[in-house]
C-alpha cells in the first residue's frame, strides 16, 4: 500500500503547465511541520493532474494551507552531465483547500460560483437553520 496524508502550507505560488494532449499538471511544494520532538519541518513536491491541477493553480498561493492525499513516487534521472539524480514527489489524488495565511480576513467565504453583484457574506454573519428536525438526514 502506497498511500500518504499530510497537511502543510505552500513555501511558493503553484507552477500550472500543460503537458502533450492538453493534459494540465500543477507542480508546488508544501512544508510540513513534524507534531513531536525538536519541531523540525519536512518539504514536500506535490503534483497533480486535470481538473484538479487548474484549480490548485487558480486558487493557492504561497502560505496557503492545504491537505494532500495521495501516493509517494520516487523518480531516478541523469542529468546532461552524466550526474545520476534521484527525487521523491507526492502525487496527489486529493487537494483540499484548508486556509490561507494570505487572506486578509479569514472569516470572508470565497466568492466562487456567485451571481455577479452578489457579495460573499461573512461566516460570523451566517444563522443556524431551525426546525431540523423535518430534514430526512
């Protein structure tokens, strides 16, 4: 089994680029904070692919934090001067968006598929459904 989880932010801006047949990779690199002993950081290469690979790219910068799910691929290469080179990137199945250190007020949703006109509410502004208990989940 060859699966990894990790949570981290960006250390730079993600790099879209598109590959033969239209194929769209997103290539950023994610530190991570160990929880026990010295506090020590590891970084990590992430790709991934399509879809979620225009997202990545559209939506993430530098300081963004994010959840990775996916696999360790290990790549061997010679470089033009004969140097043998070997690297480690995670390739991601998942990406989820989790925050920001960008943003300038956490609280504010993203305006993703708004109306036009319309504002993004904040979250403190947003009130609890009542009468759940007719909701068939």
């Amino acid at each position: 089994m060859n699966r990894v989880f990790l949570i981290g932010n960006l250390t730079k801006d993600p790099e879209v680029s598109v590959v033969s047949n239209d194929l769209t990779n997103c290539k950023f690199s994610i530190a991570v904070t160990r929880r026990y002993g010295a506090k020590e950081t590891d970084y990590f290469s992430v790709i991934c692919w399509r879809g979620m690979a225009e997202n990545c790219g559209k939506y993430l910068r530098k300081g963004s934090k994010v959840g990775i799910c996916g696999s360790i691929q290990n790549k061997n290469y010679e470089t033009s001067d004969g140097v043998k080179r070997y690297s480690v990137e995670i390739v991601a199945d998942e990406v989820q968006f989790l925050s920001s250190r960008n943003d300038s007020d956490v609280n504010e949703l993203p305006e993703v598929n708004s109306a036009p006109g319309v504002k993004a509410a904040k979250i403190s502004d947003l009130k609890p459904v009542e009468g759940d208990e007719d909701l068939p989940f």
